[in-house]
C-alpha cells in the first residue's frame, strides 16, 4: 500500500476513511484556515445590513422599501453566485478556491467604503454594491464541499457544523461592531469625509467597510501558502446527477427553512424593529426617541444566537444522527414564530421585548435545523453526490434574505410571519416523514 504523501500541493491518495491515507492536521489546518476566510465572507454579505439603517441618518433620502431591497439584494446575488461556487470545488481545487475567494472580498468593502462618503451617490449603484457584496456568502457553496473532502464522515456533523457556524458568526459581528467602529475615527481615515447625523455628531459609516480589508488580504497569503488540493475530480455533467435524488430536493427544503430564514431575519431584523417598535413605528408617536429600540444595536444578537448553536451542536449531531434535531428544531421555530408575530401589532414597549426573546428562542431552533441538515447530507447521499447538494441546498438558502426582504417591502409584518410558521410545519413532517420517525427510509 502506497503512502500517503503530504510534501505535494496535491493530496494524491487521500481517503478520509482510511487512516493511512488520511492525515488529522491537514485535515483540521484546513478546516481553520477556510473558516476564518469565510467568516470574512459573512462579514462582507451582511456588510449592507449594517450600512443600509443609517444611510438616512447621513442625508441619503431612501424609503421603507428602498431600504428593505438594500438590504435584500445580497441574499439574491449569494444565491445566484453559490450555484456557481457551488461546481468549482472540483475544478480549481481548495487551495486556489480559498485564494480568490479572500481578495475577492475586497471590491465590495472597498465599494461601500467610498459610496457612503457621498450622500449623492445615485441608489442604482449603492443596489450594484449591495449585490456584488453577495460574493461573500456566495463562496459559501464552495468552501463547505471543498471541507468535506477532508473528513470522514463519522466527523463531519462536527467539522461542517463548526465551519458553518463558525463561520456565520460574521453575521453577527459586522452587525455587532459597526455601530462602535461608526463613531470614532480610524487610524485617521475619518478625515475624508466624516459624516454627520441629525444631531449634528459626527459619524463614520464607512469605518466597518474598509477595517476587514487587511484581514482578507493576510488570510488570501495565508491560504496560498497553507492550504492543500484533494483530487477530487468531476464534470459538469456529473454533478448535476443530484437533480435526479429526491433527498436533493426534500433537503433543499429543509435548509431553505432552516437557513434561509435565518439568513433573512439576520439581514432584515434591524428594519423589522426600526419599522415595528422603534422610530419608524406607532410607537414613535407617544415614546421619546430616546426610550425607542434602535434596531442596529439589537439586530446583531439573533445571528450571533444561531450561528452559536449551530457550531455547537455538531458533536451532538454526530451521536445522534441530524434528522432529530432537524425536526425538533422545525418544531421549535414553527412555535416561536408564531409567538412572535402575536407581539409585532405593538401597544407598549413590552411588546418589543417579547418580540425580541422569542425571536432570540427561534434562533436557537434554526441553530439546531442548519446543524442537523448538513449532518444528514453526507449520510443519505452518496460520497461523490453529498458535497454538490451541500453546494446547491447552500445556493437556494441563501436567497433567504432576498426573499424576505422583497416580501416584506410587500406585505404586513404579521401575514409574512404566519406564513413563516405554515412553511416551517410542512418542513417539520417532511422531515419527520423521510428521515426521523422510527423505520423512515432515509435515516441520518
């Protein structure tokens, strides 16, 4: 039996399952290095969310849905550039992948950073932002297959749940560290063009926008230098075999759910509470400005929650199979979904903190469906077949926050959420149906 040789670029003869022909650390530098690069990318996709709610507090002039497609074009250039990413695995190979995909980053940071100086810059261009800055979680649907390459599948409920919810969490920390990095001056760059708020104070938008960029470049290096090739080899028409396995389309449903909303309530939360509760709303009309919520300095606690789980629970998943806490956590978001959206007609400012504990609760199940799902990929499908439906289950859970946004510059709050939880309840017995009751065909 031939050795497995870790000197080359190329792994030739890799097989996870094999012992001999597997190695943990390259297996786990990989893992590490991918994750911070992608965490990045989510910071580079929720970039827009961050942005968009104070763009009218320094002299742009954008209505409700104005804002709300802002904050929606990143979900649906995501989703359209994972069914690209999604094929590339096999093609360019980890290293080069993982490469690009870091300088890559920096045209929308760059992008956002000189748009907002500017409260005349036109609306069509700050869309043409928003939607080049879907290149961040696009890369998505390449990195988690590239990943899978590497280990076994007795790990990969842990190795895939810690890099996607790793990962996720640059989500919540571009939302979480933007309003600090807006106000005060950064190393000095604030001297372009500080802008100023209503109030007359000085504020820097564009901070968040232009301090990840050195981040992206190092990880860029670090990826060339580091990283190794899996010689996984296969064409387009090989891969597009995954249309022709029902699991494809039963999981595509159940990460559209799971992820998808989560997605779309992390990019559209901070509007939701401007609009529902805080200056934007009824409330605003017998409430002081100063006792309203703002939704930036909330917003950021619901993908923080999710992501969190998410990478926690692989472990869990591994011992217990994905399809459980698949349908348990459909189960717990139908409930608290539907909790929720009895306190969006809000009366007093308890109704937002209802609203907010039990949209933090449905973040947690949404944690535990993203989680359980990608456990059960790898073990219902095929080996060659799992990382393409991890890639395309990706690309149509990212229009999650497209989706929501164009629906709710549509309709009432209430009538999206209650479809939200008649969604969630068909995914919960589908779920239950395939994969998680007693004999189902499809155990995971």
């Amino acid at each position: 039996m031939t050795a497995l040789d870790t000197s080359q670029r190329v792994l030739h003869g890799w097989d996870p399952e094999n012992p001999e022909k597997w190695d943990k650390k390259i297996a786990w530098t990989t893992l590490w290095i991918s994750t911070i690069s992608l965490f990045l990318g989510f910071c580079t996709w929720f970039l827009v969310s961050a942005i968009a709610p104070m763009l009218n507090q320094i002299g742009f002039d954008l209505s409700k849905g104005q804002l709300y497609w802002l904050a929606a074009i990143p979900g649906l250039s995501t989703g359209l550039l994972r069914l690209v990413f999604m094929f590339l695995p096999p093609v360019i190979g980890t290293r080069k992948l993982v490469t690009l995909s870091s300088f890559l980053f920096i045209l929308p940071m760059l992008g956002w950073f000189f748009a907002v100086q500017d409260p005349g810059t036109p609306y069509w261009w700050l869309l043409v932002l928003a939607f080049i800055s879907g290149i961040g979680g696009g890369v998505f649907s390449g990195y988690m297959p590239s990943t899978g390459y590497f280990f076994p599948k007795s790990q990969a409920g842990t190795a895939l749940g810690l890099q996607a919810g790793l990962s996720n969490m640059g989500m919540s920390f571009i939302q979480l560290v933007s309003p600090w990095l807006m106000g005060f001056t950064l190393l000095g760059i604030g001297f372009v063009a500080p802008q100023r708020n209503p109030n007359g104070q000085e504020i820097f938008v564009h901070n968040p926008a232009i301090v990840l960029i050195p981040w992206t470049i190092i990880m860029g290096i670090v990826a060339w230098k580091v990283l190794k090739d899996v010689p996984v080899k296969a064409n387009f028409k090989q891969q597009i075999d995954i249309f022709g396995n029902v699991n494809t389309w039963v999981m595509t449903v159940v990460y559209v759910a799971g992820f998808g909303t989560f997605a779309g309530f992390s990019a559209s939360l901070a509007l939701l509470i401007n609009d529902n509760f805080g200056a934007n709303s009824d409330l605003a009309q017998t409430l002081p400005a100063d006792q309203l919520p703002k939704g930036a300095a909330f917003a950021f606690v619901f993908p923080l929650i999710g992501a969190g789980v998410r990478a926690l629970s692989g472990p869990l998943c591994d011992k217990f199979g994905g399809a459980i806490w698949s349908f348990i956590g459909l189960v717990g978001m139908t409930i608290f979904t539907g909790a929720a959206a009895y306190f969006l007609k809000a009366d007093s400012l308890n109704d937002f903190w209802a609203f907010f504990i039990l949209m933090m609760i449905m973040g947690v199940f949404s944690g535990l469906v993203n989680a359980g799902s990608f456990k059960q990929m790898p073990m219902i499908l095929p080996k060659r077949q799992a990382g393409g439906v991890i890639g395309w289950t990706g690309a149509m859970g990212a229009f999650g926050p497209f989706i929501m946004g164009m629906l709710l510059s549509q309709m009432a709050p209430v009538t999206f959420f209650i479809g939200c939880v008649v969604f969630f309840a068909i995914t919960a017995v589908l779920v239950w149906i395939f994969y998680a009751r007693p004999n189902a065909p499809f155990p995971g």
